[in-house]
C-alpha cells in the first residue's frame, strides 16, 4: 500500500496484557512515527506502532 501525502496516521499501544489502545490519530507519517519513537525511549515495556489511520 502506498500512501498518500494526505494519508493520516495512527499511534498504537500495546501493553504487557496484551490489551492495545490508540495514543494518537490524525497525524502525519512523520509526527507519528516521531510520537511512537518517544515513547518507546521511556523504557517501558508497551510496544508501540504506527498504523494507517482507516
């Protein structure tokens, strides 16, 4: 799938309990990928991703 300049985005967060949750949407590629990479440097142990935003 190829975005489109005006394709939204979605932070995505999952916990230890396995139960995931949306942080963020409407954001640029670039804003969340830069969110998720800032909340990963916590060290926490959620994983976070970027998704399209649907």
């Amino acid at each position: 799938m190829t975005a489109s300049p005006e394709q939204r985005w979605v932070v995505w967060r999952q916990d230890d309990n396995g139960n995931r949750y949306v942080v963020a949407r409407g954001r640029s590629r670039a804003e969340a990928d830069e969110l998720a990479a800032t909340l990963e440097a916590r060290g926490h142990k959620q994983l976070y991703w970027v998704a399209p935003d649907e």
